[in-house]
C-alpha cells in the first residue's frame, strides 16, 4: 500500500496498492509525465493513474494535439467504423430520449460524428463543445449542430441550458472528475439525463491486443460500472440504466466499454459500494500485457541489432512505451513516421517527426510500431512503393523476404 499523489477520484482516499508502473518517451514538446504508477484505491477499489500532472496541463494538451483536428480524411478506416459505433449510440440515446427537440450536447465531441449520428435521426437541437478549435470547426458545419470551443471545465454559457449531456469517451482523460460533473450540473436542466460512456477496464485483459493499451499517458481513470456508478451518484446523478458493449477499434480487433444513463438528482444518496473485482480484473490485465512486451522485444531485439538503421513508423502510445522499455529504446532508429498531420513536424529523441510522403526509399528497416493498425499501415507503405524491408511487431508482412 501507498500514499497516493493523486486523491482517489471516486472516494477522495489518498492510499492505494501499486498494481504497475509504466514508462514513456514522449515527443519532445509533450508536457506530461514520463512515467505513471496504476494503482487501486483501498477504500472504494477504483482503479486510477497517479499522476501529478494538473488539469489544466490536459486542458491544453486536447485544445493543441487532438488527433480529430485534422479530420476524419486523416483517419478513413477508423472514420468508418467511428460512423457505426456512432450510428448504435445514438439508437441507444433515442430509445430514452424519444423527442427530437430535446437540447443535447455532446461534451468532448471531436469532429462532430456522434452529433451527425443523432442529425441523421431527426434531432434538431445539437450543441458540440471541444477544446479543439479545429474540431469545433468540422462539427459547426454539419446542419443543426451549434459547436463552441470549451472543456467539460470550461462550458461557454451562452450553449446552455442541456436537457441531455452525452460524455463519449471523455471522464477516463478527466483529473479532476468530481469538480468537473459538479460544475457540468449548473448548465443541466432539473431531471436532465447525462450518458456516459467509457472503456471498461474490467475486460481490458480479455482484449489486450497491444500491450498496456490502456495504461497510457491520456487514459488516467480506469472504470467499471461499479466505480462509474459510484462516481454518478456522488455527483449527485441517479444512475438507471447502464450496459456493456464491444467497439471495433480495428479490424478484428474489438475494445470493450460500458456505459450508464444517469438522472440528475441533487437529493439522491452519495453511496459508494465497493468495488472487490476491477483489482484483480487489472492484475491479470498486467500478467497478459507483459507476456505481450517480452514477445514483441525478443522480436525487436533479434532483427535491430547490430546497429542496423531502422525508421519507427508510428509514434503513438505504442512507440512511447517500446522506446522505454524494449530493445527498440537501444536500437539505431534514425526517422520517426506519423500519418496524422498533428504529429509531423514534432520531434521525438531528437529527431523530426516525418510525413509519409516524405519517407525516402532504401534499406532502412521500417518498423511497424502499431498493432491495431498494422494493416493499414502496411497499406500506406505499399502504396508509397518504399522498397524498405518491414519488421511488423507480431507478425510478418508480405512486403519483405527478409523477416
């Protein structure tokens, strides 16, 4: 057990059970922590980051690097399936929310997908707020939706009052959770209705297809209905309905969340029930990782060796913790590739932060640092016509004899 950093965002408890430490090489001009401690909290058992870094370092990490900014053209396949996962959560809101003309906002709404979902059914009064301006900019413009650059800290007045407040993937980036859904509540309509939605950290080891996916430098509360639930109900909403689902984050590659409708309620009772199982439910998620970073570095140690040049293309989550904690940390890597205009022109160790197009051909190896979007990474490289032998992380490629 230890003295938290970082109070327990569910129950305010300043002690924990360590149940893994994670490292990260980030860009050279990303102001978070390089390292983070997951811990259990001993009271309540939410699951959390113990992170120093301030809300306001996240507020202006999203308002300058949102991966959306550049529209959904940067990221086509996951555009698509974005538009389905979209498309049931607004048949979902729709069962509970029957009237068309209810105000509704989508706070942290990206590029406006999940509001052109609910336009596509007939809701006609949609507001979007992100910290991104870019992204304010791609929601603006589909019909009926008013969007307002903001955070879930820093709500514009003039968007309010909200009969209904959907937090998509949002309150697992949230320091300051409770402060946050307090402050939400003065720009809800009495018996408004909030739905959130979150990953569930109580199934991320029966979906561990990259390791330690969700231990990163952005996801730093870890849910279960239980932990969300308590956290509705000490924010003074009424937790009615919830459920469990499956998102596609790749091609045959699905991530699990969950979600609760909550009623605003402010004479509702703040209990907390316990939650005995997301501990456990982590560890193993810890046990499956780690085999999965021991394969990938024998892998990366066997064919980066001797000095060999290599070019890291990908320079996500992925990459920062394999240069942290893997042979690749070690390896002559001399260019870094990102598809997504918001990294190129960055730096990473040093070195810039490539364009695709800007890869020259050669005998370079090229590692293909993402495992959810090896595929399509693949694609790019050969559609590039590179020449370049390709090292895949757990699996081969078809554009090289040489692994």
């Amino acid at each position: 057990m230890v003295e938290t950093v970082r109070a327990c965002p569910i129950c305010d408890g300043r002690h924990g059970d360590t149940l893994h430490s994670q490292r990260f090489v980030l860009s050279d001009d990303k102001a978070l922590a390089s390292s983070s401690a997951i811990v259990a909290c001993t009271r309540c058992g939410a699951a959390f980051a113990d992170t120093a870094v301030t809300q306001q370092q996240y507020n202006e990490l999203y308002a300058q690097r949102s991966r959306y900014a550049a529209g959904p053209a940067a990221h086509a396949t996951d555009h698509d399936r974005d538009r389905a996962r979209f498309k049931d959560m607004a048949a979902a809101i729709a069962c509970v929310v029957p009237e068309t003309s209810t105000r509704i906002a989508d706070i942290g709404c990206a590029n406006g997908q999940m509001l052109a979902a609910l336009a596509a059914r007939g809701y006609t009064n949609l507001i979007g707020i992100d910290p991104s301006p870019g992204c304010v900019a791609q929601a603006s413009s589909i019909a009926g939706v008013g969007a307002y650059v903001g955070s879930l800290s820093e709500i514009p007045a003039r968007a309010a009052p909200f009969e209904v407040v959907i937090l998509s993937h949002v309150l697992e980036h949230v320091r300051d959770l409770k402060p946050a859904l307090g402050y939400l509540k003065a720009f809800m309509s009495a018996g408004a209705l909030l739905y959130v939605e979150v990953p569930d950290a109580s199934r991320y080891a029966e979906f561990a297809w990259s390791p330690f996916q969700d231990f990163n430098t952005e996801h730093i509360n870890h849910f279960s209905l239980v932990s969300l639930a308590n956290l509705l109900r000490q924010c003074g909403f009424d937790p009615v309905a919830s459920g469990a689902k499956d998102i596609l984050s790749a091609p045959g590659m699905p991530y699990p969340a969950i979600y609760w409708f909550g009623r605003l309620d402010p004479a509702g009772t703040p209990a907390i029930e316990r939650d005995t199982a997301l501990p456990d439910r982590l560890r193993e998620y810890v046990r499956v990782s780690e085999r999965l970073m021991v394969s990938i570095d024998s892998r990366l140690a066997e064919h980066l060796g001797g000095g060999r040049r290599a070019v890291v293309w990908g320079t996500g989550e992925l990459t920062a913790k394999l240069l942290a904690d893997t042979s690749l940390g070690r390896a002559n890597v001399v260019a870094f590739v990102d598809g997504n205009p918001v990294n190129q022109g960055r730096t990473l160790r040093g070195l810039p932060i490539l364009a695709p197009r800007d890869l020259p051909s050669g005998d370079d190896v090229i590692v293909v640092a993402s495992i959810l979007h090896h595929d399509s990474i693949v694609g790019a490289i050969r559609d590039l016509g590179l020449r370049n032998p390709v090292l895949g992380l757990v699996k081969d490629t078809c554009l090289t004899s040489a692994f």
